[in-house]
C-alpha cells in the first residue's frame, strides 16, 4: 500500500485476507450489473463496528450487505428502488435447510402465467413461451405464498436464469440486450431438443443455488435483523419506495453504500425481463425508471461543495443540457438522501468511482467529503482501489450522454466519521 497521508492506495481483495474471492457464500446467486464486492463491506465492518451495531445500505443493489452482516454479527437496513434486491436478499440470506427436492417444478401446470407486459413476444419466441409461461404460472401459484419468501426466491433463480437464457436477450451481459449472438442461440435451440435442454439446464442451476447455500450456512451466519425496504407490489399495486426521499427511523453505526454510478447504468432496465417474470406489469417498470438516478426529478436542495459548483461552471461551457441536466440530478439525489438521514449515521462509507464527463473526472467522493464535512462530518480516510475486473456492461458510446464510453480505472472508499 502507498500512504498519501488519509488518502490510501489499496488492492480490497489483498488487504482483506478472510475472503479468498468476491463470489464466495451467496455473493453469486444472480448475475447483477454493479456488485459490491464483499471485500470492501467487510473492511468497513471490521473497521470501524462491533458485533451487534446495525449497518445501513440505502442503495443496496444485489444486497451483499446483508450477507456480509448476517456473517459477523451485525444488524442490516437495506433500502433500493428496485424490487430485485429484495429478492436477491433475502435469498441469498436464507438460513434454512434445503435440497433439490425444493425445486420440484410441474413445467405442464394447467394456469399458465403470462406476464403484463407488451413486449414480452419481443424477448421470448411463441414456443418458449408457452412452457414458460406454464413453470411459472406454478411457481405464483404454488410456490410463491406458500413456502417462505427466502425459500421461493431461492426456487425462483434456477428459474430466472433459464428464462433469460431461453430468450433474445444477450445472457452473459447483465443489462437487458438483445444481440446477434442471442438471436442466432434462439434460432439453434429451436431447431433442437429445447425444451429437454431448458429442464435439465434449470437442475443443473439448482444445483448450484444448493451448493451456494450450504457454503454460506458452512460460514455459521448468525441470528440477526435484517430490514429490507424496497419498491414491490402490494394488494395488486405498486408501491414505490425512493430511499432520496425517505427518512431513516433509527440510528446506525455505520452507513455503507456504493450509490449508482452517474454515468446511469439503468438498473431497472436490466432487470425487466426477471421483474416481468415475478409479477410486475409494464407500466410498473416505466414508473420504476422514472425515479432512477439521474433520469429523475429530484428535490432541489443545497450542495455544500466548492467543487461541485466549480466543475458545473466547466460542464455549462460545454453547452449540452442533458449532460448538466444528469449532472445536476445526480449530485442533488445524492445531497437530498444525505441531507434527510446524516444525523441517523455515526460513519458513513461511500464507495464510488471518479467518472468522467466529456474530458474531465468527476471526484464524486471529493464533492461527497466537502458536503458532509459542511454538515459536521470529519474525514477519516479514503482507499482508493485499482478496478481489477468488472460486469458492468461494455459499450462504445454512453446511453445517458451519447458520448464515448471510458471505464474507471478506480473506485475510492471514503470514510467520514461525525463530529
């Protein structure tokens, strides 16, 4: 490591030593596009909270948190926009016992489930569908309600990932993408045994979510609380839940969050296939998108940064709207959250990366530290880590800029520690 007074080079995955890889426990259930790789949880964990604090993601995402919490003893708060952290969560929490006989399916279930979306046929060919739609309808009927949550989200990713691969959508990129290559797969499974293949493929799936589980079981999770508050349907209605708008209700050791990139990597987007298949209706995704950072409209309200107001003069020079416009949505979504629950957190840990816009970096840990700072925080530390692999998905130009797309190369924990 190279100490540069609190600002630190690191590698989280040298500097951790009890985790030997980012995919270990249930870390790997489901394929999500921005993870937040454990080793970073537990060095703020270990660092900086005692067995029994509670812990606090309000941005959770795949909801490694928890699994991290549930391993040393800490209570979780986990907070997203997006139905599927709940459901990652609890799945890859579950502490219960569990063999393949859990996965029994009736792929020729007499109510099929077709899901409420228009372009569900653009995704699925008619033959696919059909035994899709008939699994599935047996998992809402006879899975989902009757088992425990945590139990029928586990059967559900064996099921989820049969769904995507048997679809026009590119399954080896997270975001929702329909290719040549998946295009072609389509065209030779239909010319095949298929519907053998998409059997045996969901087993082989289950399989693995079985041996996943008792790894993390092995690990001796510990009997803790955890709080899940994400968007979902409730009496046949969608009820979102936006964490910048909303108030923690009790207070928290630590705060630990990796917030969405601004570049808008469109969450919502890249699971709406595995959305639609759970019961959620089209016109949920799009009101779902519409809360999205940045493609929101989030409350105006004071960014106490020097450096956030000098590179929006740079980015106005620019003379594109929509590049202030997501600047501007992102830093104000992120001051809002803060400025509703920084009393609530003793530590705040904020992993994020410096993205760029057009030819500059933008040092969001940087605007985030001088914000909190004004609001009574110190400065503890920041790690800045080298970006060793990544799933986000890889294109030449940027959706949310239309400009040319660059990866970060690193991403910096900041640490910030209340007066």
């Amino acid at each position: 490591m190279i100490f540069l007074g609190v600002y630190i080079n690191v590698l989280f995955r040298d500097l951790v030593k009890d985790i030997k890889s980012t995919t270990y426990a249930t870390h790997s259930l489901y394929m999500h596009p921005a993870k937040f790789i454990p080793q970073v949880i537990r060095y703020a964990i270990s660092r900086y909270t005692d067995e029994g604090d509670w812990i606090f993601d309000p941005f959770a995402g795949y909801g490694s948190v928890a699994i991290e919490a549930s391993l040393t003893g800490r209570n979780a708060i986990l907070w997203d926009l997006n139905p599927i952290t709940r459901i990652l969560a609890l799945a890859s929490t579950y502490k219960g016992d569990l063999s393949l006989k859990d996965f029994e399916l009736d792929w020729d279930y007499v109510k099929p489930f077709i899901p409420r979306w228009d372009h569900i046929d653009y995704w699925h060919p008619p033959e696919f569908l059909k035994t899709l739609s008939r699994v599935w309808g047996y998992w809402h009927n006879e899975v989902h309600g009757k088992v425990e949550d945590s139990k029928a989200y586990l059967i559900a990713i064996p099921l989820l990932k049969v769904t995507r691969f048997f679809s026009y959508s590119d399954e080896k990129i997270a975001k929702l993408y329909r290719s040549r290559y998946a295009e072609e797969k389509v065209k030779t499974l239909l010319h095949r045994d298929w519907r053998d293949k998409m059997v045996r493929m969901y087993w082989g799936y289950a399989g693995e979510v079985v041996e996943k589980v008792r790894e993390y079981r092995s690990l001796q999770p510990r009997d803790i609380e955890i709080v899940i508050r994400t968007s979902r349907r409730v009496n046949n209605r969608l009820e979102v839940f936006d964490a910048i708008r909303a108030r923690l209700d009790r207070e928290v050791r630590l705060l630990i969050t990796s917030p969405p990139y601004l570049q808008a990597q469109e969450y919502i987007r890249s699971f709406k296939l595995e959305l639609v298949w759970l019961g959620y209706t089209g016109s949920d995704l799009r009101i779902l998108a519409g809360h999205e950072i940045p493609y929101n409209n989030p409350p105006q309200t004071n960014i106490h940064s020097r450096l956030f107001h000098e590179i929006r003069k740079e980015i106005m020079k620019l003379g594109n709207g929509k590049l202030l416009q997501i600047y501007d949505a992102y830093f104000h979504s992120l001051a809002a959250f803060i400025n509703n629950n920084h009393d609530k957190a003793e530590i705040m840990a904020i992993f994020v990366g410096p993205v760029k816009i057009r030819n500059m970096r933008i040092p969001i840990d940087e605007i985030l530290r001088e914000h909190l700072e004004a609001l009574g925080f110190k400065h503890e530390e920041t790690l800045i880590d080298r970006i060793v692999s990544r799933r986000l998905f890889k294109v030449e130009v940027n959706p949310a800029t239309g400009l040319a797309d660059e990866r970060t190369p690193t991403e910096h924990l900041l640490i910030m520690r209340r007066k």
